[in-house]
C-alpha cells in the first residue's frame, strides 16, 4: 500500500514515537523508509562580519544535531531490522523542506510527530506538523507525543 514512508526527526522524543509507528507501517506494508531532518539555515537575522561568523558556527552545530537525530532513528529501525535511508536538507522553512523532499522522493505517506503544544507556546512556535498538513495532497498520519 505504502511504497516509501517519510519521517522527519528532530531528535525529539516525539520524533522517535513516530519512528516507531512509520516501523510498524514498514513491516506491515513492506515499505522502505526515508528519514529526514530539516536545518533552517536562516535562524536569526543580522548584519556584518559578526553574523557570518555567528551563522557558520550555528550551521556546524545544526549540522552535528541533524546527524544525531539520525543517528538516532536509523538506529532504532536497524535494532529493528528495518533498512532506512536519511537525508538532511537545508533551507529556511521546516515544513517546505519535508514537503519537497517528499514530492522529490515520491513518498507516498508522512509519518510525523506533533508535540501538542497549546496557548501562547503554539502561537508563538507554530506548528511544522499543522503547515505540512495545510500543504500537502499525501496522507499524513500524526503521531502525538505530549509536550516535547
């Protein structure tokens, strides 16, 4: 039914919930996995020589907490003895950078975690789980983790 699952991770425990259940699907469906973790490369904004230096040593942590989070998944699907395959993307906007890396890949299906945030804290961070709901044309099965 499912040919390839997407699942981004940010190294949430809510991440890894729905890591858990796209495994499930796997086994299930015999579907591969494509792990993903999106690094916005603009976080903050600024101007001059400081900002250069600031925004490279941003992107090498965000680098090494991407490979963590994968690390991390890819991981606990081989204790699974599911394969998967990962990519990290870099852009601006997280929900952008997971909907296009499933239109690329030709996932079939997005498995994703939601913190459940509420009040001031959702109206203030969002939701990536919400926006790539709102754009897409897939199914999308959204895993809830509680606060994350």
């Amino acid at each position: 039914m499912f040919k390839l699952i997407l699942v981004p991770v940010d190294g949430s425990r809510t991440a890894m919930l729905a890591v858990d259940k796209a495994a499930g699907l796997a086994k299930a469906f015999g579907s591969r996995l494509l792990l993903v973790h999106v690094i916005d490369q603009y976080p903050f904004v600024g101007v001059g020589t400081d900002y250069s230096f600031g925004q490279a040593d941003y992107l090498a942590v965000a680098t090494a907490n991407a490979n963590k989070a994968l690390d991390s998944a890819t991981a606990a699907l081989q204790a699974l003895g599911l394969p998967s395959e990962r990519s990290t993307i870099e852009g601006h906007v997280v929900e952008d950078g997971i909907l296009e890396t499933a239109k690329t890949s030709g996932a079939d299906l997005i498995v994703m975690g939601s913190h459940g945030r509420h009040g001031i804290e959702k109206l203030l961070l969002g939701s990536v789980t919400q926006r790539v709901l709102q754009h897409t044309s897939l199914p999308v099965l959204v895993v809830r983790g509680g606060e994350g």
